[in-house]
C-alpha cells in the first residue's frame, strides 16, 4: 500500500479500515482490523491491527444462539398447534 501510494499519490488505504486476516509468529491466523493513518504534514504514517478474534467467537455465538430459539420457537407453535387440535 506504502509503495503504491508514494510512486502514484493516490490513497487506496490510507484514512480507511479492512477486515483481513493476520498471521501471528506461530503460524496461527487471525482475523483483524488493520488502518494505515497519516499525519497532517504527512512525515509519518501510522498503522494499526485490531485483532476481532473474540468479536468473531461472540457473533458465531449469538447466531447459534439465534437458529436455536428458531427452532424451539418452531418447536413450542408444533406442540400449541397439535394441543389445541385435541381441545
């Protein structure tokens, strides 16, 4: 992105966000967050890597969480229907 950036002027990461995934000293992989800033005098850049492993882990959670009251929910209308046939 640096090299990019310097030989053409155009900024295609600076000021912005991506999701991408990282590469930890193990090998292992991660998914992150990583932002590349500039200063206003533009001498030094900054970057960034947020590391959304847990937020990842909590998302995958709550939609497991999400299909299985799905199917109670299915679950209890089948028993209320069948019940309320036999009245």
């Amino acid at each position: 992105f640096m090299k990019n950036y310097l030989s053409t002027g155009i900024k295609k990461m600076i000021g912005t966000q991506r999701q991408v995934t990282a590469r930890r000293k193990d090998g292992s992989t991660f998914p992150c967050t990583l932002g590349l800033s500039e200063t206003p005098n533009g001498e030094f850049y900054c970057g960034f890597i947020r590391d959304l492993t847990q937020q990842k882990k909590s998302e995958s959670e709550m939609l497991e969480k999400n299909k299985e009251l799905i199917r109670n929910e299915s679950l209890v209308r089948g028993i209320l229907d069948a019940s309320s046939h036999a009245l």
